[in-house]
C-alpha cells in the first residue's frame, strides 16, 4: 500500500503544481488550456501505464502460484502412487505369508 499511496500523492502534487503554474503564468487562455489538455494527457498516460505493470504483476504471480500448486499436486500424487503400491505390496505379503503357517 506505500508505494500506491506514494504514487497517489505525488500524482495530485504533480497536478496542482502543473495547474499553478500554468494559471498564474501569463499566456492567452487557449494556450493555457492547450497546456493543460497536454499535461493531462501525459498524466493519464503515466497512470494507465502504472496501471497495466500492476496488473502484468499481479496476473504473472498469480500464474506462477499456479504452476507451483500444479507441480505440488502432481508430486503429492506421485507420493500417494507410491506409498499405495507399498501399502498394497505389504499386505499381499503378508496374506501369503499367513497361508504359508497354516
């Protein structure tokens, strides 16, 4: 939450002082708006190219927990195999085992 409370904060810092600055300086009103539009739309793409890296982030962690999970189930698979056949090789053991001392 820090880094999207820094970058909220210097956002509005940014804007304002943008704002001011062209406001308070002495050009025609259609070059100030001409500025502003500008500065807008470099704002605007900052943020949403903010935004898709978040997401990129987020969705190639995501996948990566889900390789892992994947790769978790087919080894405790592999396990449960294995230790039926044990399970499994044990007790025809010991059934012939039993018929052999009768």
């Amino acid at each position: 939450m820090k880094f999207t409370s820094l970058l909220t904060t210097t956002l509005i810092v940014g804007t304002i002082s943008v704002i001011a600055t062209i406001l308070f300086a002495p050009s025609k009103g259609e070059n100030t708006r001409r500025k502003l539009a500008r500065k807008g739309r470099e704002y605007r793409d900052y943020v949403v190219d903010g935004f898709h890296d978040f997401t990129d982030s987020v969705a190639h962690t995501f996948e990566t927990v889900e390789d892992e999970a994947t790769r978790l189930s087919r080894v405790a698979e592999d396990k449960a195999k294995k230790m039926k056949s044990a399970f499994n090789e044990k007790s025809s053991f010991n059934e012939k085992s039993a018929f052999n001392e009768k």
